[in-house]
C-alpha cells in the first residue's frame, strides 16, 4: 500500500498538551507500536532538525518519524495569489521529498511531517475570519464569487489526510460557509478523499511537470500520469480541480518536454474537466541554503536546480536569498510556455504566471 510506503511510524515526538486533546490521542492509536517521545517544542527537535548528519537519512526519517504540536500562532495572512488568504496551518513538512521544497530552509536538515492536534482551535479562528471578510462583493482571479483561503501552504494535504481528520475536518467546515471556500496544492493522489462531502467549497491543485523530470526531482510522490488521470476522478467526485505547472525548471529540453506533457494532459481529461479548468504557473524558486543540503542527500537534482549560468540572487520578502531566473530571459520563458498552453489546451485559462 501507498500508506505503508510513505508511512512507517516507529516514533512520534509529541508535546503533553498534543497527547491530552482528542486529535492527539487519535493519532497516537493510528500508531500503537511506536513509541512516544515527549519533547517542549514541535520545532526545535535535535535530532530531527538542524542536525547535519541527518541528510543522508533524509527519505527514512520522513517514513519513519511524526511530530505531535500544537499550533499556537493562529494568525490568516492575506495572499492574492493563489488564494486570498493563508489559513493557520494543521500540519507542517511532508512525507514526500521534492528536491527543491522550501520547508526545509525554515525547518533544518530534515522535515517530517507534524501534525497539529487543536483542529478546533484552528476551525474556530478560520470561521471567524471568514465571518469578519463577509461577502466578496468584487470578482478576482483567485475566485469571482468566494474568499479563497489555502490550507496547505507549509504541507501536502493529500498525505496529512492519511495520518489525521484535520484535513476533512475543514473540507466539511467549508462545506458549511457560504462565502469562501479552501484550496491546496498536492502532488499525492488520496482516493479516500474522493468520498468526502465537501459541498463544492474545495478547489484542489494537482501539480504538474514534465514526468522524465519529475521522476528525478519529485522523490516519493505520485507519478504525474497518475496525478493526471485522478484530476477527472476529483471533477467527478464535484471537486473543483485547477493544475499548478509548478516549477517550471528550464533545462535544454525544457520547452519540448512542456509539449509532451501538456498534450498528455489534453488525451487525458474529460469534458468535464476541461470546462472547470484553470493554472498556475510558477517558475522555480531555488535557494543557497537548500542547495548545499541538497549537495549531500541528493545532488543530481541540483543539475538542473542550480544553475547560476540562468540565475540571479534575490532577497525574499521574508529576508531569505533566494535565486530565480534573470528577469529579462525569465519574462521570455513565461511568455513562451504560456503561449505553448494556449495553443494547446486552450480551455485552460491562465490565473497567474510569474
């Protein structure tokens, strides 16, 4: 089973207050043999994070370990990208291992996922906000009707939704708010979540990439023809589905390797899921940090991530250096995919490319 691949728990680090609430204690059932270390912080656990010699134990710590918090910063931050607003999270790091996840920047050498156990307190915090927005009285590309907010920004909700109930827990909230709706990002394909009742108030984001490349890149996720196929499933299921085309790495095959992917997308979806279609298109975002722990868990990715030949430094609004494409040949970049995806799926109205 996928499950048992992605998730071995032997060892869940758990704050008290987490083992004392409902969600917590459901969690440590799921996992009745592994044994149960308490820590005072979800953030700062030496041997999971900052600890270099971790790096090469990267996949088998994100198998084997859960972290067990409690979510204290409850804040929704605005967005306007892919959402209007960033609800708190439920969950944090991944089982999965994408080469060039940003979480590991904040988090230390190694980013196993944990899990929030005070759900309702999160719920409670992200119904008010959504009572205080009202209606959305002005249309934007985030949504023309409903405040969008994104609750996976700092996890894969697809895999969240294997360890807990947070994830369903605020698909049936939302069902029930009639002003916003959530969205995620997600490159694992969860069938269960086909028979949620989430009331056509959850706009899920398959990820999407070249499949030769993401075979090298995408380490531990779902296989890209596999995340194609399920996008017609979840329309299916009256999920509202987008794609992101995230990250766009360009390589020397880049732009034909786009083509290829983009007509299999095209034989793949239904009617149905052409006519709900939209994307985002997100060119890679790298980082100087990331790339020298990438040196030591997984340096063939870097091939193709770190290219300063195509690169300039930039400082991030929260402070970090990161490297992008150089603006004037990334404008072209843009313009030249974007130009690809309407001729090709024409139905896919663009929201946003940068």
């Amino acid at each position: 089973m996928e499950f048992n691949r992605l998730l071995q728990i032997r060892r869940i680090y758990a704050q008290p207050a987490a083992l004392e609430l409902p969600r917590g204690k459901d969690i440590v059932q799921r996992w009745p043999d592994a044994d149960v270390v308490l820590v005072d912080s979800h953030w700062n656990i030496p041997e999971l994070h900052g600890e270099e010699t971790n790096v090469p134990r990267w996949s088998r710590i994100k198998t084997e370990a859960l972290v067990l918090g409690v979510k204290t910063a409850l804040s929704v931050k605005p967005n306007g990208r892919s959402a209007d607003f960033i609800a708190p999270s439920t969950a944090n790091g991944c089982a999965m291992a994408c080469a060039y996840c940003y979480v590991p920047r904040h988090k230390g050498y190694s980013n196993p996922v944990t899990v929030f156990a005070n759900i309702d307190q999160i719920s409670r915090a992200l119904e008010r906000h959504v009572t205080r927005q009202g209606i959305k009285l002005e249309p934007n590309q985030c949504d023309p009707e409903l405040w969008v907010y994104d609750i996976g920004e700092n996890s894969d909700c697809s895999v969240d939704a294997l360890i807990s109930d947070n994830v369903e827990d605020l698909v049936t909230l939302f069902r029930d708010l009639p002003t916003a709706k959530l969205s995620f990002a997600t490159k694992y394909v969860n069938p269960a979540m086909l028979g949620w009742d989430h009331g056509g108030h959850t706009r899920i984001r398959f990820s999407l990439m070249p499949a030769a490349l993401a075979k090298s890149i995408d380490v531990r996720t779902s296989p890209v023809a596999d995340r194609m196929a399920a996008i017609n499933d979840f329309v299916a299921a009256g999920y509202e589905v987008h794609v992101n085309f995230s990250p766009v790495i360009i390589t020397d095959t880049w732009l034909s390797d786009w083509e290829e992917m983009l007509r299999q997308l095209d034989r793949t979806l239904s009617p149905a899921a052409k006519a709900q279609l939209a994307a985002e298109v997100i060119f890679l975002t790298h980082n100087e940090r990331l790339h020298e722990v990438n040196l030591g868990w997984h340096p063939q990715a870097e091939d193709v991530l770190w290219r300063p030949d195509l690169q300039e430094s930039k400082v991030s609004s929260n402070g970090f250096t990161n490297v992008r494409y150089r603006s004037g040949t990334k404008a072209r970049y843009v313009k030249q995919l974007t130009a690809l995806i309407e001729n090709i799926a024409p139905y896919c109205r663009i929201r946003y490319a940068f």
